[in-house]
C-alpha cells in the first residue's frame, strides 16, 4: 500500500489529528526561509508528544533539511527524535552518505537524463530501512527547494521509478489528483503539504487531509 508523508507540521494539535488520520510519515522543517519552519524546541515538543501519545502507532518522523551539514543534522535528530532526514537541498553525495543510512535525497531533475544521473550519484547511501523511500522526487523549478506547489513531470516520475527501489512522489499533490498519479507511476509513497492545508502554512484540514488519504489508499 501506497505510504503517506504529511509535510510541515507546526502543532502538536494538528501533527496528533494528521497522525489518527494514518499518515505513515510526518515530516518537521528546519528551513528558516520556509513558512512551515520549526524551532527546535517546538519540534522537540511534537515529536515527544506524538510518541507518548501514540507509542508503538507513531509514524516515521522525518526532518527535512536545505543544505545543512551531516554533523548538524544529526544534532537536530538527536536532539528532536528524528527518525530519518530529507535533505531537500543541493547537498552532493558525500552528504547523504554521512548521515550513516538515515536519511534520503530530495530531487528536483528538469529532464529523464537529469533524473537518471542523480539516482547514480546517490543510490550507494539510500536507506536499507523500509520505513524510509529511498529517494523522493518533487517538481522542478530553478528558485525553490521544493514547496513550489508545482506537479512534478510524469515523465521523469517515471524514470526514477524505474531505477530506485522506493520512490516517494512529491510536487502538486492534493485529493483530487493524487490517485490518477499513483495509478499511473506506482510509487513507495507520496508527500504533501500544501495541498491539505487551506490557507495557514503548516495547519492541516481535516477534511482536505482525510480525502487525500481515502484517494491514495483507494488507488493503492
């Protein structure tokens, strides 16, 4: 079945209800130019509270990172709880590669050769953990690291689908299309953010986010 990430909680509330909801994934950003960026302590605060509240039920609790350093970020999962990091940035292989199996690339490729590329450069440190993609591929676009809200080429979707053994589909997703996509590439799991809000960056409608669960897991 098709794995849900839920992207950018700000709230405990809020990260609580995506969590009841059966998202697999929730993911917590540390990138301060974002609207959906965390204090540490703050995300300290979810990620505690997600466990005690749900113990064994608590999904996968992902970082998502921009051109941090591996000693950095492995501080801030340390410190937060973190099961993986999402490096979204323009980290090189060496990065992915210190972060010792727990965390994966985020990919923005403009064409299938660049997509066929960056599987090859990063496919030595994917995660061997299955609770992780292995690579996540999310819309192209010159100025933003990811977020764009832009729908990421079938094509190259496609491309990497064929060469990585997890991928997670980023870019543009929300209830009304997420199924044709994922009847169409297959994909480990898919991830959202601004799709399931309505308006407030890192607020998450229930009922947005309840039917963009129903969509995927109807297509799965």
């Amino acid at each position: 079945m098709t794995k849900v990430k839920i992207c950018g909680l700000r709230t405990l509330e809020n990260a609580l209800m995506v969590a009841r909801a059966g998202a697999d994934l929730i993911g917590l950003n540390f990138y301060p130019p974002s609207p959906r960026s965390l204090e540490l302590e703050t995300a300290g605060e979810i990620a505690h509270g997600l466990r005690l509240a749900l113990g064994a039920d608590c999904p996968t609790l992902v970082g998502v990172f921009v051109n941090e350093s591996a000693k950095e970020m492995r501080a801030i999962m340390a410190a937060v709880g973190l099961d993986f990091a999402q490096l979204s940035g323009d980290e090189p292989p060496e990065i992915l590669a210190g972060m010792g199996g727990r965390a994966f690339k985020a990919i923005r490729p403009r064409v299938n050769d660049d997509a066929a590329n960056a599987v090859v450069e990063y496919a030595a440190s994917f995660p061997a953990d299955d609770r992780a993609p292995s690579i996540l591929v999310d819309a192209y676009n010159p100025k933003l690291y990811g977020g764009s809200g832009e729908t990421a080429s079938l094509a190259v979707a496609e491309e990497i689908q064929r060469r990585a053994p997890r991928l997670m589909l980023a870019g543009g997703l929300a209830a009304d299309n997420v199924a044709e996509r994922v009847r169409a590439i297959r994909p480990w799991g898919v991830d959202v953010a601004s799709g399931v809000e309505s308006g407030i960056p890192g607020i998450k409608d229930g009922q947005k986010l309840r039917a963009f669960i129903r969509a995927v897991r109807s297509a799965s």
